[in-house]
C-alpha cells in the first residue's frame, strides 16, 4: 500500500471513465440518423437544400473527442451547405476542430487545448 498513488489512480480512472462516456455517447449519436430524414430541406435563403450524405468530424467535449456523423445538406440556390444536427446540438461553430481558428465557449483556442492534452 505504501507504493499506491491515490491521484494517480484516480486521473487514471476517470480518464478510463470519460473515454467509455465519450464512447457512448459517440454510438448513441452515430446510431441515430434521424437528422437525414428527408432528401429536401428548406434552407434559410427560401430554396430547398438537398440531402449529400453522412458527414463524419471530431470534435472536443469534456468528454474527450468525439467522432460524429451528421447529415449534410447542400442548396445549390445559395451554394450553402449546413448539418441539421450540429445546429440541434449547439455545435456548429464552438466545438469544430476541423477549423484552426475556432474557439471553445471559455475562449480558447483548438489549438492550445489539444496541445495541452
Ligand atoms: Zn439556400
């Protein structure tokens, strides 16, 4: 007992713990594609935005990343193409890692969080 690092153990664990989090909630959301439902959708310009495809992206959450597949829908009206899920999740801007200059909700940037990680 005397060589046991308690906080050692416990970082260890609740990573373990985030991560299994994360892989659910990572399934939970890839299983449900109810965001593609329907090949036309009307888009914010008055035309109609057309089903693409699945999408995937990762992106951070407390959680750790997350890989995610949305439906993406493109109008060839205004050229503009948006997920219906990232908008219903509050994730459309905040949580992309794909974009350099994207920040977290705390102002941080991606950039500096995976370096820190
Ligand atoms: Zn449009």
């Amino acid at each position: 007992m005397e060589d046991l690092d308690f906080e050692a153990l416990e970082v260890a664990l609740r990573q373990q713990v985030l991560r299994l989090a994360g892989r659910a909630v990572e399934q939970r959301l890839n299983a449900d594609t109810s965001d593609g439902v329907g090949s036309r959708l009307p888009c914010s310009c008055g035309g109609k935005s057309h089903f693409v495809g699945r999408r995937p992206k990762q992106f951070h959450s407390v959680l750790g990343p997350l890989r995610l597949e949305r439906a993406y829908y493109h109008c060839p009206a205004c050229r503009r193409g948006y997920f219906p899920r990232d908008r219903q999740l509050g994730i459309e801007k905040h949580f992309s890692v794909s974009c350099p200059h994207a920040h977290d909700r705390y102002g941080r940037r991606y950039g500096q969080l995976s370096r820190r990680q």
